[in-house]
C-alpha cells in the first residue's frame, strides 16, 4: 500500500522506540513514541511494518488533540464517517465516539461497538484497513478488547473446510445484528433512509489476500456476515457456525487489557476484534478514527 507521508514531517527529528511484541502471536506494544510529534519517514515506517507484522499495535502514554489522531491516521489512507452520525465527535466527523455513557438520557456514543466479532466496516464495498481507538475514559473493571488472527485461523483450517468455502462468496449487511432482536437496549438509533443507502449489503470472497502481506485470511464474522452465497440457507449457516468458532480458537485470541492513555491500531484485514463488555455502571469512552482499505480480493 502506499502510506501516504505528510512532506512536513519528512524532516522531523527521529524518537528512538521500542516495538515489544506480545507473548501471544498477535499484537504488540510501542514505547517511547510521541504521537503528538510529526513521524520523519523511517519511523512511519517502523510503525508501519509493526502493524503488518503483529497486526494489532498498542501505543502506550499518549496524550493527543482529536486532531492529532485524525492526522496520524490519515497517513495510512482516507478515513471513513460512520453512518451514525449522532456518534460522532463535534467538529471531528472522522472521530466515531464509543462509549456506554448516557448524558441526559442521550448515549454520548456507540455503547454496543464490536458486541459481535467483526472487521470494522466489512459491510462496505471498500472495508476498513484499519481502525484508531484511543483511550479517554476507561473502566477499573472490564471493558477489554479482544483480536483474532485471521490469517492463522486460514492457515489451520480443517481441509473440508478449506474446500467448502474456497472461491465463494459471502454478504455482509451493517444491520444483520439490527433487527432481530439485539436491539433492545436501544443503543442503536433507527437508521433513516438516507442511512440506510449507505449501508446497503455487500458480498466479499471469503477467503481474501492481504494486499500488503500477501497472506491469505478468512473473511467472515458473525457480527456482520449473514450468508454465503449460492448455498442453501441451512447449509450456509452450519459452515458459517464452525468458521466463527474456529477464527476465535484461543490460540490466536490476543486480549487487550486497556492502560490510561493506550490508543491501539489493529488490521482489519487480517484480524476480528469482540469488546469484552462494561459492567453497566462504570464509564468507557474512545475515540474511534477507521481507515479505508482495498476492495477484498
Ligand atoms: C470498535 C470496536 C470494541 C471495544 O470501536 O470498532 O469494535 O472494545 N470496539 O470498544
Ligand atoms: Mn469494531
């Protein structure tokens, strides 16, 4: 992919850091960057290849403006608006607010993101590369993320699997977890028409190549993906069942325990991600920027 640079920050100094890869095979830690000064282009890069490589990366003690974040982020591509407008950060539409706080009866921001496992907006023709979540208001309990290799649960999957998904196709629809029933907390406004021609269903190959790594990754999750296409309905949803419970196989579940001021950058290209739930009465806030990606392939 070319990582657009900003020619301002060519220039910048370099920040000696360290990229820490986590015990388990996914993710890893990132200390002593600064994100609120300008990457010269080596250390973009690092951080690049650190995404590619461990594909879910934590930068640690941050302290930037929404701004910032929208910069930083802008660097890896175009960002996308959420559909829901009435979530997003005033005078920053590129900042998704998630949060389950309630000011005046109002949710302040999407309390139910990621209640499935998903890859951020896969429901789009062009789904996300990948998504900033940045940490304002955390919890003293709860509130983790989890992230599962795609890739490896491709590379692992049984051959009769392999076989019976190999080529095809699947839809992915932003409300299929809408309208039956999950909607009872009310966390999810209605969508008016107009948001609902945004949102209308897609189908993706089930098996993609990562544009970057070239690796193959399954491309399914229970939180957006409805049916494959071509099968009949019963048969579909009985290999959807064993996909989802083999792409979530403790093996390659990294679990992240959120720290003040972490923001946390993962590939949706090669992983899902599952929130781990809030106790209802603690406060979770972050700030969410999602980057465009390729069409799958
Ligand atoms: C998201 C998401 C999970 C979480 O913001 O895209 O899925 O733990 N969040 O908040
Ligand atoms: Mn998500």
């Amino acid at each position: 992919m070319p990582a657009a640079s900003h020619a301002s920050s060519e220039q910048a100094p370099g920040q000696p850091f360290d990229v820490r890869p986590f015990a388990e095979k996914v993710g890893a830690e990132i200390v002593g960057l600064d994100l609120s000064r300008p990457l010269n282009d080596a250390d973009f890069a690092r951080v690049h290849q650190a995404h590619l490589d461990y594909h879910v990366v934590v930068f640690r003690d941050q302290h930037i403006t929404p701004q910032q974040q929208i910069d930083f982020s802008r660097r890896f591509g175009v960002l996308q608006i959420h559909v829901l407008k009435q979530f997003l950060l005033a005078h920053h539409p590129e900042i998704l607010i998630v949060s389950n706080i309630v000011e005046n009866g109002q949710p302040v921001g999407l309390g139910d993101a990621g209640k499935y496992w998903h890859s951020d907006l896969s429901y789009k023709e062009l789904p996300s590369l990948g998504s900033m979540l940045y940490a304002q208001e955390l919890p003293s309990e709860g509130g983790d993320t989890l992230f599962a290799d795609m890739h490896l649960a491709w590379d692992t999957l049984p051959e009769h699997l392999r076989k019976a998904v190999e080529g095809l196709s699947a839809v992915h629809s932003y409300t299929s977890r809408y309208s039956h029933g999950h909607n009872a907390d009310n966390w999810r406004p209605t969508l008016s028409a107009e948001q609902l021609a945004q949102v209308a269903v897609v189908s993706h190959p089930i098996v993609r190549t990562h544009p970057e790594n070239g690796r193959k990754a399954l491309f399914v999750s229970e939180g957006f993906t409805t049916h494959i296409v071509g099968l009949p309905e019963d048969e579909s949803q009985a290999i959807l069942t064993e996909l989802y419970a083999h792409s979530v196989r403790p093996e390659g579940v990294y679990r992240h325990k959120w720290q003040e001021n972490d923001m946390v950058f993962w590939d949706n290209r090669s992983l899902i991600h599952l929130a781990g739930g809030t106790p209802d009465h603690l406060r979770r806030r972050l700030h969410r920027t999602t980057i465009q990606g390729d069409a799958p392939f």
